[in-house]
C-alpha cells in the first residue's frame, strides 16, 4: 500500500500540462521509432538520454519511460503489417500478426496489439508500485560487499543471457567495467587506463550507451540500404474497434498467464522482452484447447506476446529501482538515464528521492492510457511509417548522437570517444560480443569499483578480504545467483551452438583482441603509485586474459573450421563510403557549425549511400524538403526548447 499512497500524493506533478505534453510527444515518438525495423526500443531510449540533462528529473524521466513502452508496443505494427519485428520484443507477435493481416485482418491484429499492451503494461506498472517499497526496504541492509556483488551480478546476468557464447559475453562485460573505471580512481586519486588526454575526465556513460547502442545500429541500416521491405498489408474494417474490445474481455486466461509471465521474466535481471513474448506465447499455445490455431492468424497468439512484452516493461524496472539491476536492456539505458539526472537507483531511492520515483511510477501508469489511444490512432495510418528510407533514418541517428554526446558536457572529446567506440562495438558484434553486458560494465564499474575500495578498507580493519567479502547470507546468496546466471546462460549456449558456430578466423581474432588489450592494460598498471588501487582493475584483467584464451586456444585446435556463413557478402564499399561521410560531418560540424553541417550531411549523404546515379526533380525536392524539415525541428528543440549549445563554427 505504500507504493499506492506515495503515487497518489505525487500524482498532481504528473499531471501537469508541461508533464502530459512529454507524455503526448514521447508517445508518439516511441510508437514512430518503435514501428521502424532497426530502431529498438533500447536505441531510441539511448538517443534521448542526454537530453533529460536539460529538464527536471521527473518529466525527463516520465519521458524516456513513455519511449520505452511505446517503442516496444510500436515493434508490434511493423511485425503485423510488413512480417519484420520493429523491436526484439515483437517476435512473437508476428507468428499470428502477419497471418492475420494477410487474411484481411490487420485492422484487428493491430487493435488486438495495443488494447493487450495496455492491459499487460498497466498490470506491470501496478505491480512495480505494488513490488518496489518492500524490497528497496530489504535493501537497505545491503553494505559495500553486498553492493559489489550486486554489481557484478548484474554484468554476469546481462553477459550470460546476451550474445551467442558465454565467454563472448563476460568479456564485454568485464572490458565494460574497465571502460567505466578509466579516469581518476575516486578513492585513491590517481589516473587508471588514461592512455591520451582525452581520456582524462574518464568514458562519460551517455558516451557509452549512444556510442555502444546507436552507432552498431546505424551501421547495420546501411548495410541493408537497397535491400527494400515488403509491402505493408493494412486493411481498414468497418466496426473493428468494439468487436475488439468484446473480444479481449473473453481471453482472460491468455492475458492472465501472459502478464504474469511477463512480470516475472521482467523482474528476473538480463532476460528482456524477447524472451517473455516468446515463452507467454508457448505456454498459451500449450495450454489452449485449439494449438494447431497458433500461427495461422489466432488473435490469442497477438494477445499473449503482446500482453506479455508490456507486463515486461514494468518488471524490468523494479530491480532497477531497488538495487540498480535492470531487468532487460532498455532498462539499463534508463539506469544510465537516471544517473545522469542525479538519482542512484538502490537501498535508499525511496529514502533520497521518493518524490522524483513516485512522480515517475504516476507518469508510467498515465502513458499507458496515453499509448493505447495514440496506438489506435496511429495504426490507421502506420503504412507511411513503412516508407521511411533506411539512409534518412542513419544520417537522422548519426545527427541526433552527435549533438546528443555533446550537449552533455559541450566537450568535442566526448563526440570522438563515442564514435571510436561505436565503430568499435560495430566491428566486434561481427565476431559475436553483445553491446548491453558492455554498457552494463561502464555504468557499473564505478559502483563495483567504490564499493569494493571502501569493503577493502574496512576489512582491512576488521575480519580480512575473505571473510568479508565471502561471508554473510546475503552475500552468498548473490554468489550463488552469479554462478547460477552463468551455468544458465552455458546451458543455453550449449543448445544454440550448432547454429551459432563460426569459423576459425573468426575466433582466433575474437580470443586474440581482447588478449592484447589485456596485455596492454595490464602493463599500464605497472606503475601505478598505489598498488591497492590497481587490485580490482587487475583483478578484471586476470578474468578477461582467461577469457579470451578460452575462446583463442579452442580456435587454434580447430580442425575443420567453418570458413563462410551464410547470408549476403558483406556490404564493404557502402560501409566503407558511409564511414567516411561520417567522418567528414564530425569535422564539419566543429569548423562550420552544427546546423549547417547537419543539413548538409541530411540532404546529400542519402542520394549518395542509396547510390542513385541520376536524380529526379521528384526526389531532390523530397530530399531538401526532408533535409530542411530535419534541420528545422532539430534548431526549434535544440534552441528553442532545450536550450541545447550546439557547436557554431564559422557557420551555425
């Protein structure tokens, strides 16, 4: 009842005009970029981060969770109409949606989606205001050894349930917390891993979660420039939107075991809405009197991922609130979202700063009303969403991650870093790292770091390293649920290994990489003033060097080495000439200034990346129309609304 009674009496704030008009706008925006194939929910939360910095804590967060369940919920109207998820999450809903669509139904599939959305979403939201008290309470009995643990329970869970190999996985894991620690160590005052100048100040996180997220996914849009999408299959249908509503009431055991389902998978850290879509519409297809139905265009089928993924949503964010675990990627974004904001999720986030979470929750419960009735609205007119191109969306993202990087600190240093290890995560998401344990590790590394610092004080004092940190129920408990996430996801990698082998190459340059830059920080640490300040930090290395050999000495034993996969050769020339447009704008921008630049980079890059050889008046005139319109919302939200210091250059 506490959650209840603090949402209540924080709920005037989240009820003003300014907080209802976010609420509006992110809608909308969450549902546009959720519906496009290659904008998931978690890049479309990670480009609009930085610009919370700008806004009070609660309408900037209420923002950033408005985008985070109506992209999921936009994922759906991609996969009913054209068969291609917008987001993970969405799996599930085209084994029915599609089907439905192509009998003439998508009017209904698309109904269907949003009003179980909304009940799923709602009933999550109800259960994190019911959920989060308690266990922030419990929490407050978690020291620095139990919140180390905590740490790094949530890099293994993320690393181990993320990527195609467990090894993979706990080295971008592991290389995150190093990522995060680079900088002046906050207890010892001394630099680690500042190899240039530009590294002084450390890796800012909106670097890593923009850099990390957006960069790999821009990347991937221009590869499949040129490749077209199928035709969407919308239908309108006369009398649809109260036969639906009829319908839904009837399906109260789909909608019960799918809330449920995805409430639980949710609260469980790392494993996100891909999987509670995908087990809610295994169960119901189980369970269901009629499962030779499922996958022909049975609206329960729409009904259970649907329901499922947005029950997800709330779930995820109440180990998030309570001990600074997120329960899925997008979660973790939000983490970086409200640390930048001031608000360290954990023990005392109820304590420190309840109305800012209570304000939040309140916000979360009005955006579902908000989604379902801007999600049926929408859908009527989702066929235009199709017709975006996938070069206006990678400059459009290229743009917003720049200026988005900047704004935070208005350092140009910030925009190199990000981009260096965007392309970086680019290249090694080729050979099978994941990028989410990665941005996990640099937004927990400074929490793992200080609190196992000041636990190594104290016990240094008292009962020793060993007894500290390995003692105490609670800290077993956590012990114990790292080692659990780990043989979880060797089990799961086990299944899917046959399908995920690569070749020989492949591997070796996997284990080598991380086993140089290993090496390498490793030596750096060699003179290191303080050697207790370089216990973690070695710690971390010792792990990864073991790692990588893992993957690198299996890759030398190989024998019969699988040397091509399958798919389409790899697109290096429109990569490669993307690169280098890219690398032209970021100079641009800071000799002639941002808004020049960035019309210039909108209007012509696209013609150039789609390779079109002669242009129309047609589509010149589309392009500058799109290019000015662009330039023009980016110059009335930068200047006008967020009052955002673009670089100026001799330019503007």
């Amino acid at each position: 009842m506490a959650g209840f009674i603090g949402v209540i009496e924080n709920l005037p704030q989240a009820l003003t005009p300014e907080v209802l008009g976010i609420i509006v706008v992110a809608t909308i925006g969450g549902l546009i970029m959720g519906a496009l194939p290659g904008i998931s929910p978690t890049l479309a939360v990670a480009l609009l981060v930085p610009f919370t910095f700008w806004m009070e804590p609660a309408p900037g967060l209420i923002m950033l969770g408005a985008v985070y369940t109506s992209a999921v919920a936009g994922g759906a109207i991609s996969a009913i109409l054209i068969n291609v998820p917008g987001a993970p999450a969405d799996i599930a809903t085209l084994f029915d949606g599609y089907p439905m669509a192509k009998q003439g139904h998508s009017a209904k599939a698309l109904n269907m989606a949003f009003f179980s959305t909304f009940i799923g979403g709602t009933f999550g939201m109800l259960i994190l205001v019911t959920l989060t008290p308690p266990l922030a309470e419990f929490a407050l009995r978690f020291g620095f050894s139990e919140m180390f643990w905590v740490a790094i329970f949530g890099v293994t869970v993320m690393a181990s349930l993320t990527g195609e190999s467990v090894a993979k996985g706990l080295i971008s894991g592991v290389f995150g917390l190093l990522l995060g620690i680079v900088g002046m160590s906050p207890i010892y005052g001394i630099d680690l891993f500042v190899f240039h100048d530009i590294l002084t100040g450390g890796i800012h996180v909106i670097c890593a979660l923009i850099g990390l997220f957006a960069i790999p996914q821009v990347f991937d849009l221009v590869e499949s420039i040129g490749l077209g999408r199928p035709q969407a299959l919308y239908q309108p249908e006369k009398g649809i939107f109260w036969r639906s509503i009829v319908e839904n009431v009837k399906k109260v055991k789909t909608y019960t075991l799918g809330m449920t389902i995805g409430t639980i998978i949710g609260i469980i850290p790392g494993a996100g809405g891909q999987i509670a879509g995908l087990v809610s519409y295994d169960w119901n297809k189980r369970l269901s009197k009629h499962p030779e139905t499922f996958g022909k265009g049975n609206p329960e089928g729409v009904i259970a991922s649907q329901s499922s993924n947005s029950a997800m949503c709330g779930g995820s964010l109440i180990p998030l609130l309570c001990l600074g675990i997120p329960g899925s990627p997008t979660a973790a974004v939000l983490l970086g979202g409200l640390l930048i904001n001031g608000l360290f999720p954990g023990p005392d986030i109820l304590v420190k700063w309840s109305s800012v979470t209570y304000t939040f929750m309140g916000g979360l419960l009005i955006s579902e009303i908000a989604l379902l009735a801007i999600g049926l609205i929408m859908s009527r007119y989702s066929t235009w969403i199709m017709n975006i191109s996938n070069a206006f969306m990678a400059v459009g993202i290229i743009v917003l991650a720049l200026i988005g990087t900047y704004s935070i600190q208005t350092s140009f240093n910030d925009v190199i870093i990000m981009f260096a290890l965007g392309f970086i995560m680019y290249i090694a998401m080729k050979v099978g790292f994941a990028a989410a344990p990665m941005v996990l590790g640099v937004i927990l590394g400074p929490i793992a770091e200080n609190n196992f610092g000041l636990g190594m004080i104290i016990a240094e004092t008292k009962v020793g390293p060993w007894v500290y940190f390995f003692t105490g129920n609670i800290n077993i408990v956590l012990i114990v649920l790292c080692i659990i996430s780990m043989g979880i996801g060797l089990w799961m990698a086990r299944r899917t290994a046959t399908k995920k082998a690569r070749g020989k190459i492949t591997e070796l340059v996997a284990g080598s990489i991380p086993l140089a830059i290993t090496i390498i920080m490793y030596l750096s640490l060699s003179g290191v003033s303080q050697p207790k300040a370089a216990v973690f930090p070695t710690i971390l290395l010792v792990i990864m060097g073991t790692l990588s050999l893992a993957i690198l000495i299996p890759a030398l034993w190989q024998r019969h080495p699988i040397l091509k996969e399958k798919g389409e050769p790899f697109p290096i020339a429109k990569v490669g000439l993307f690169f280098g447009c890219m690398v032209i704008y970021i100079i641009a921008v800071k000799t002639v200034g941002f808004y020049l630049s960035s019309f210039l980079f909108i209007l012509i890059v696209p013609i150039i990346i789609a390779g079109r050889k002669r242009l129309t008046i047609t589509s010149g005139a589309k392009s500058l129309g799109i290019a000015v319109g662009f330039t023009g919302i980016l110059y009335l939200l930068f200047d006008t609304f967020f009052h955002v210091m673009t670089p100026a250059g001799i330019g503007f």
